[in-house]
C-alpha cells in the first residue's frame, strides 16, 4: 500500500526543502545551529488506506545521526505515525502515535 518517487534534484520541492528559510526553522526546532541538508535525495511517498509498515529502526548512517523530516502535504489516509523509544517500549505498549496533518512535519532522529 506504499507509493514512492524521487524528487528530481534542482526541481521544486528540492530546492524549497533545502532552502535556507526551511535549514532556519530546523536549526529552531533542534537548537543545533550546525545542522546541515544531506545529499540524499528527497523521497515522496504516499500511504492508502489500509496500508502499513512493520516497526523498524532506521539505522544511523551519519555522525551525527541523521533526522529525517516526515511533511506531509495532504492525508486522506486512515494512517497513523508510531513510534517508541526502543523494542521494549513496543512489548509494553508505551507507543505514541500521531495522525499528520496537511502541512505538518515531523522530525525523527536515527538511533
């Protein structure tokens, strides 16, 4: 139930993403005035209804970990986003959860 593209680097979303207003606004939300964009390309996806994706860890692939931003456009999905501070967290249930927004971000950082 998953849909992926890649945006063309230079394109729009690209450029607006790694604008230096957007780099301002995370350097805010994460007090790290050294954070910087990475080369990885930026990533569209969509999520229909009914669709999901096993827990996972993303794996820390900078040092720095890496954070990567969640924005999300539109949602007419019935998805939600879950996450825990570890697999531990999972068993016992401590698992918070958010329903995105249009025009939302969220930030997770890799660990």
């Amino acid at each position: 139930g998953r849909r992926a593209a890649v945006a063309p680097v230079g394109g729009a979303a690209d450029v607006m993403l790694r604008s230096p207003g957007i780099l301002a606004r995370l350097h805010r939300a994460v007090g790290d005035e050294a954070l910087t964009s990475s080369n990885f390309p930026i990533e569209f996806r969509e999520y229909v209804a009914g669709s999901s994706m096993l827990w996972h860890k993303d794996d820390i692939l900078t040092d720095p970990p890496q954070l990567e931003l969640i924005y999300t456009l539109v949602n007419t999905s019935d998805s939600a986003t879950c996450w825990a501070r570890g697999h531990l967290d999972v068993l016992r249930g401590d698992i918070r959860k958010v329903c995105t927004a249009p025009n939302s971000g969220l930030l997770v950082k890799a660990c």
